[in-house]
C-alpha cells in the first residue's frame, strides 16, 4: 500500500501486458496493494484476463486510488473486476479520488470493462480515466455510475474521461451530479431523472475510413463518431441492470 494517513489511503495497481512472442500475451507487470489487489485468470487465444477485486470498502472520504495499465505493440488484455466499487463516506474530509491510466501501443488492444459504481449517501467521489493511444490502437471502454443504493439518494459525483489517439485528443467531457454539483444535472437536458449513466467507448482504426454513423440505440441510448477512428454510446436508465442491458446491446452493433 502506498500508504494510510490522516487524509486517507494511497494505493496503486499495475499492469503491463507485452506479446509473448508464441501468440500469446505476457503480464511481466501486475501488481495492487492494499484495496486494489489483481489476479490474472483464463484468457481466451492470444488475450490475457485481470480481475481487479477490491480487499477493501472504498474509495472512501480521503482515500487515493490510482490503476495503471499498459499494453504494448501486439498483445491483448482484458481487465474486469470482482464486484462494484462503492464510494462511501468516510471518517477524513475531503473528496475521495480513483484515478485510471491506460495507454495502448499501435497494434495493441484493451477491453476495459470493470463493474458498475455506485455513489453512496454522503460521500465525494472524484473519478477521472485518461486514455492514450497509438494509431492503430484497438479500445473497449465501459464506464457505469449509479447515483445511490435502492432507495437512497446519492452523494457526490464528478466524473471526467479523456481520450488521446496518436496525440491528439478526441474525447474530453465531465459529468458532476448529486449534491453540490452544478445544477441541472438531474434536469431533462442531463439526466432526466434517471439514476444510473453510462458509456461505451469503442477504437478501431477501420472508423478512419467507414466512420460510425449517429443514431439512437433504443430507448436510452445513442452512438455518435468522435473525430478520429472512435465512436461513443451513452446511455442513462433508471437501474444499474437496465443501464447494462442497453450497453450490451449496444456494443453489439459494432
């Protein structure tokens, strides 16, 4: 563990996925301490799994969590975790902070597809997931943010995803929602009302030459082409389940 202090825990988990060189794909770098442990499971052909499974509760008041992972030129990797994150309050003030890195060489490919997280009564999450890419990078991104437990409102959640491709940035947007946020964000031009968001994030270099076309993906849910080989779905639903079946659904079309 990074470390435990008056304002929190510090912790930060690794991974650096590199070809095998036999048609496989090597992680000579996965470690987590404290609440972010990793463990490597079943891969599929050339592609590694990792789980993120939390030792701990958290993120809460304070705390300071941080994933990194790499994927270099020709491997894969699939990285999943054990269960939702739930931010709580917790005994320090001040905003809790759960930062994401990932960066994938040309040629590499990252499916990002952690559960869902929830936003408990009372608590300051601060979220933020910066992605870069080489050229002919390869990307699945889910991201899912429930406001609140069943039946309970939510604490605050400030979300911003990034996403760089052969240096250039594509994608740069924030969400705040719950108490204190700007507001409208529970309004019709945001949430309207619902409680559970989420986004699907999709590189492939083919979108250079045949970009995705925009449209509305059911009930909830559109796609638009982002200016680059990329396209993203968002989706709002009133449960964490709906918001699932939507982002299924959606990751179908493509």
């Amino acid at each position: 563990m990074d470390g435990v202090n008056a304002s929190g825990v510090r912790a930060t988990a690794r991974i650096v996925a590199r070809d095998d060189g036999r048609g496989g794909t090597s992680l000579p770098v996965l470690e987590g301490d404290g609440p972010l442990a990793l463990r490597r499971t079943r891969g599929s052909g050339a592609e590694a799994r990792v789980m993120l499974v939390g030792a701990m509760s958290g993120p809460l008041g304070g705390d300071h969590f941080r994933v990194e992972a790499g994927v270099e030129d020709g491997a894969r990797l699939r990285v999943g975790s054990a269960a939702a994150t739930i931010a709580l309050p917790g005994q320090a003030k001040g905003e809790a902070h759960y930062d994401v890195r990932l960066t994938v060489a040309d040629g590499g490919e990252l499916h990002w597809l952690p559960e869902q997280l929830i936003s408990v009564r009372g608590s300051d999450l601060y979220v933020t997931t910066h992605v870069d890419l080489g050229a002919t990078a390869r990307l699945v991104l889910r991201e899912e943010q429930v406001l609140g437990r069943a039946g309970e409102e939510p604490g605050r959640l400030s979300s911003r995803l990034r996403l760089r491709i052969a240096g250039r940035t594509v994608l740069d947007q924030e969400l705040a929602c719950g108490p204190g946020a700007p507001g409208g964000w529970d309004g019709p031009a945001v949430l309207a009302g619902h409680r559970a968001v989420g986004q699907l994030l999709v590189v492939r270099p083919e979108f250079a030459d045949e970009p995705v076309t925009a449209r509305v993906l059911g009930e909830g849910a559109a796609v638009v082409p982002l200016a680059g080989p990329a396209a993203l779905v968002t989706a709002v639903a009133p449960d964490a389940l709906r918001l699932r079946r939507l982002l299924d659904e959606a990751a179908l079309t493509f």
